[in-house]
C-alpha cells in the first residue's frame, strides 16, 4: 500500500499537532562531528512552546557519556528536557538485573567492542573476561577495531554460537554516518549473530522496552499525541510505527545516498515513496533537516 508523503520545509508546520517530542540524535542533531546550527535553533523553538523533549539515541554507551559528547558538538544541556540512550538501558539492566532473564544471566562477560565503549563496563554486575571460550554472555556495542564488515569477527562469532552464549546488543543500528564516512553498528553484528543461529537480546530503538522507558520521562503521554523525529525507516519511524506515534522522517541523514539529497536538501516525491515502499516503513511526514 502506497502513502501519500507531504516533505514539510519545517518542523513549525506540524509542531502544534503533536504535544511531546522524541528526537533521535546522530542524522538530526549532529552528523558525529558537529551540531547542525538549524536543528539546535529548532529544539529552541519547541521549548519556547513548552514541548517536552527526550533525546533518544541508539549510542553504545551511558547517557552522561552521550551528553558530555553532546555538549562537545554545540548541543547544550538545556536544549532538551531528558536524554536515554540504548546504552543506558543496556547498563541499567547489567547494573540491577530487574528482569527474569537478566536474573538467569551468567556472571561472566566479554566486551565485543571498541575500548572507547570501556564506561558500559563499570559498575554492572559482571566481570569481564579476555577468552570468549571463559564467558556467560556478550556484551557488544559494535565492531572492536572499527570493521567495515562483520567478516573478520566470524570466527569468534561461531565459536559463540557452539557455546550457545547469549548476546546483549547496545545498539540496534546497523550503519551510521560520522560526517561523510558510513561506520558499521553493533546491530550489524547482532543480525550476523543471529543468522548464525545465536540468541540476541537489544536495546533501543525500534525495540518497545526503550520507547516506554521515555513514555514514563515524560509523564505517560497521549502516544498519539508524541512525534519520534529520526533519519532511519528501519529504527526511528519502525519504532515510531510499531508504538502508535507519528513519525517524521529526516532525509538528509542515513537516508540521503538513498535519495540523492544531501542535508537540508528536499528530495523528489518519487524517490521518497519508492525508499518507504522497498522497506515497507512510512512516515507520517518528512523534513529535508530539523529546522524550524
């Protein structure tokens, strides 16, 4: 089924549909290396409305991390009213071991990841081990060295599965863009994982788990009422679509190669409806950036 898909210019056209925003972070916010100066302003004016803001990111580590690197960007503390991130969820749940199949967990973890994502270690309540042969579970937060692929990390992935460890996944994104390169996410190796035959357990977007979590920050609002502001089909708007929100699509982010535009730049209707209709995902509208 094809939808008509209105690109608004900006964010002023539907703000006053819709009573709470959920603004995802890396694509809308920022590119990973500056604040767009156009979506800042826009969190500015929603405030100025009296819009209560989360800012909600599929990032691999806590939220005062994810802030501090807000802040290093130009996005201030106060331009939003509350920030979770899947990293938080995932910590939260290592840290308190609140649910029954946290509670089941084993003790002994090994980290698949980058060393910059070491602070998910701290304080949970398991310790790492260096031999995936010596481990309960794994913790990944993405590609350790930075893979472009996931090949490298097939043998260690097997030699999981044959133990049959369960997988803790901090982060649902497949890819993201850090400026003009595409990285590859922890959610790429959690679907190779899983293709293998393995147990995956995720945090984030588009998961319900986190989206509730935010449902509470902001007082349990209306979801009708609540906007998910993203740049990805498979994450912002699925988690959008499958929680009862509206879901306004950024184009000029994961999405931009897709359609031919780049930040800011309006795509063709054509190109837009062809991207939601091969995923099978629609918005409830689109804007070529955040702004106002």
């Amino acid at each position: 089924m094809r939808h008509h898909l209105t690109v608004h210019d900006g964010l002023s056209a539907l703000a006053d549909a819709y009573d709470a925003f959920i603004l995802d972070l890396w694509g809308v916010l920022h590119d990973g290396v500056r604040a767009y100066p156009d979506a800042v302003a826009c969190l500015r004016a929603l405030q100025a409305r009296g819009k209560p803001l989360v800012v909600l990111s599929n990032a691999p580590r806590p939220a005062a991390q994810v802030a501090a690197k807000m802040r290093d960007l130009g996005i201030p503390d106060d331009a939003y009213d509350h920030l979770m991130s899947s990293g938080e969820d995932t910590w939260r749940h290592l840290a308190h071991r609140s649910t029954d199949w946290y509670r089941r967990l084993g003790r002994r973890m090994y980290h698949l990841g980058p060393e910059r994502d070491r602070e998910m270690r701290e304080s949970v309540d398991a310790e790492r081990v260096a031999a995936i042969e010596d481990a309960d579970f794994i913790l990944n937060t993405g590609p350790p060295n930075d893979e472009r692929t996931t090949t490298p990390l097939v043998p260690l992935l097997q030699r999981a599965v044959s133990r049959g460890l369960p997988m803790i996944c901090a982060n649902p994104d497949k890819v993201v863009m850090r400026g003009e390169v595409r990285e590859l996410c922890a959610g790429a190796v959690a679907q190779h994982y899983a293709e293998l035959g393995g147990e995956v357990v995720y945090h984030g977007k588009p998961h319900p788990p986190i989206y509730r979590t935010c449902f509470d920050l902001l007082g349990n609002p209306d979801p009708a009422r609540v906007a998910a502001i993203g740049d990805s089909l498979h994450t912002d708007m699925a988690g959008a679509n499958a929680m009862g929100m509206a879901g306004i699509l950024v184009t000029g982010g994961i999405h931009a190669q897709a359609l031919g535009v780049r930040m800011g730049e309006r795509p063709s209707g054509h190109a837009l409806t062809e991207l939601c209709a091969g995923e099978g995902v629609w918005p409830t509208a689109a804007l070529p950036a955040l702004r106002w």
